[in-house]
C-alpha cells in the first residue's frame, strides 16, 4: 500500500502521481481522476482537471490495447516498446471490420492534417474530418481508427470538452520527448512498476506491460530492485518503498485503480468468491472498492445528485458498527472530491 501511494507522502503533482506509476489505467476517465485525487487528499476533481491540461500528461494506448494515463514526454518511447505488440492482431481485426491497411492509414493522414496547428477535436469531430476526407467510418471502424492513430503515435486523448474525449497531436501536445535506449527503456518501466506495485512477481509485470517475459526479466535486471520472498514466492520491490512498510486504515478506491487492475494474481487483495463481486460476470468492468489494511472489505456505488452524492455499500466481509463509520469516513473524501456532501447507505 505504500508503493501504492495510499498513505500520503507521494508526489503532490498530477504528472508526479503518473510517473510515480509509470502508467493508470485510464478508460474510464472519471475513475482515473479519482485514482488520483485520492492519493492528491484535497484537491478537488476541477482542480485536477484543470491540471491535466498543462500538457504534461496524456491518455494514449501505451500497452495491452487499454487507455492509460501517462507522462507526455514518455509516450513516443512507450508506444514504441510496449504498444508496438499491439499491432500483432491488427490484420485480422481489419478483415472482420472490411477495412483496408491503405484506408486505415489514409484515416491516419487525415486526422493528422486536422489536427495541425494546435487543433483539438471531439470524438464526433474526428469521425466528420475522416469521412469528409474520403474514408467512410460508421460504427466500429471510428474506435478502431482512433485506436490506430493513436497507437501509432500520431494522436492521443487529450481532456474531455465536455463528456466527449478530445484528441490532439501528441507531437504537439508532448513538447518534451523523453529518448531512452531499448534496454534503458526496459529498466524504466521495471522500476516504475515495482516502485509503485512492488513486492510482486516478474510475471505480474510481464502480464502489466505484456511484454515477453525475456523483456520483462531484462528490465528486471536492469532496475536496481531487490528480491524478496513472500510465501516463498519470489518477488521484486524497490528497495527504498520496502523501508517504508506497509500503508495502514481504510480508503475508498475506484473500481479501475491500480491497486487491483496492476496485478495478475490479486489474492493478496480479495478472496475468488469476493473478485466474483468486484467483477461481476468476469467482464472485465471493476466496481469500486472499500480497502483495509490492504484488503478489500466491500464494493461501493455512488450517484451523482444536484445536491449530494449518494452512495450504496455492499460488504464482502462482516461488517461491525465501528467498520461502518470507517467506511464512511472513508467515503467523505470523495464528496469533497466533486464538491457535494455524502450520504452512505447498506445494500440491501
């Protein structure tokens, strides 16, 4: 919990945060916001916003074909290393959606073109420029080809102009380009992960980047990390995060945080009964979670009102008096986080 920055005493910028990690998992934008501001305690969500406009973060496509929120001047050689692998199954993607390599990268130039100069599109703008520029794009082919475009480090996500994403050019919205050696590459990502997610195993991490486990071993090597065991499962921290021991208490995390999402093998955090409940159905969409001591004690939903935001509570384990008003003061935060009271509820 500590690498996980839970405890307080981490960076104290929203680009400090992103490094910190390497990257979040970032699809759900709302949920990335929180992820920050609970480990930002005080700031609230316009707050952090307003700072994700300063450039020198960016939501991109780095690893594993999933939005991540990471450090601007580290997309090009993330892409490079990580999001390459992507681009394994693109042919086949291409053949069930009827799309030709020539118009998927004709797709790449046009919005290119449209987005020169400083320009930023919504979402549905970008779809008009491509078909205004002589590539028809209607239902899964936009997602795809935005995909695409930014995979292939031409655009990326920039802030929300309203409830729909915006992208830029990431030469422009990325002033400052980072440009590490392979290798060196390898051992950045290592530490970065093992900082913040350590003591882990090399599999996790190779799981994280979805690197080959020769890579995932190389950047191991390269790190600067020590090996630990932990029931007598090899794993790999950063020596200075060990020093500081573990994070203790309760905290109110977003369903995708990294604190679960980081992680291959999440029995350290939940029971299998309990994952059913924090992924209902397997699907891959994570409810939020109440966390104590490490361990996840509940799942928790809210809904945003004019006046309050209400939110339901669902134990995964016995539930005491005393862990009730923990939980709730754990939920406090997030109300000051959007700017309204809470009101916490049992499921029933």
């Amino acid at each position: 919990m500590t690498s996980l920055l839970l405890g307080g005493g981490g960076p104290q910028t929203v680009l400090g945060i992103t490094e910190w990690f390497g990257a979040m998992q970032a699809q759900d934008l709302n949920s990335v916001l929180w992820s920050l501001g609970v480990r930002l305690p005080g700031r609230t969500q316009a707050e952090i916003v307003a700072e994700t406009e300063r450039h020198d973060v960016v939501r991109t496509w780095p690893m594993r074909g999933t939005v991540h929120l990471i450090p601007s001047a580290d997309a090009h050689w993330m892409l490079g290393l990580t999001g390459v692998r992507m681009f394994a199954g693109v042919e086949k993607r291409r053949e069930i959606l009827g799309l030709s390599e020539k118009d998927a990268d004709r797709a790449v130039e046009i919005l290119g073109a449209a987005l020169a100069g400083g320009g930023r599109k919504t979402r549905s703008e970008c779809v008009v420029a491509m078909n205004d520029g002589g590539v028809t794009v209607t239902g899964p082919l936009a997602y795809h080809l935005l995909w695409y475009a930014s995979q292939r480090g031409v655009t990326a996500v920039a802030p929300n102009r309203g409830k729909e994403q915006t992208f830029v050019l990431l030469d422009e919205w990325a002033a400052t380009r980072n440009t590490p050696s392979r290798d060196e590459a390898l051992g950045i990502l290592a530490h970065r992960y093992f900082r913040s997610h350590g003591p882990t195993t090399a599999k996790d991490f190779a799981g994280w980047t979805a690197l080959t486990m020769g890579d995932a071993r190389a950047g191991i090597a390269a790190a600067g990390l020590a090996q630990v065991e932990v029931d007598g499962v090899p794993m790999w921290a950063d020596p200075a995060v060990l020093a500081a021991g573990p994070v203790r208490g309760w905290h109110a995390l977003p369903g995708f945080d990294e604190y679960l999402l980081g992680f291959k093998d999440r029995a350290m955090m939940a029971t299998p009964e309990m994952l059913k409940s924090i992924i209902p159905g397997g699907n891959g969409v994570f409810q939020s979670t109440l966390v104590q001591d490490g361990k996840v004690r509940a799942v928790w939903k809210r809904t945003l009102g004019k006046k309050a935001v209400s939110i339901v509570v669902s134990p995964l384990t016995d539930f005491t008096a005393k862990d009730w008003q923990r939980a709730e003061e754990a939920l406090q935060p997030f109300g000051a986080f959007v700017g309204l009271p809470v009101t916490v509820a049992a499921s029933r």
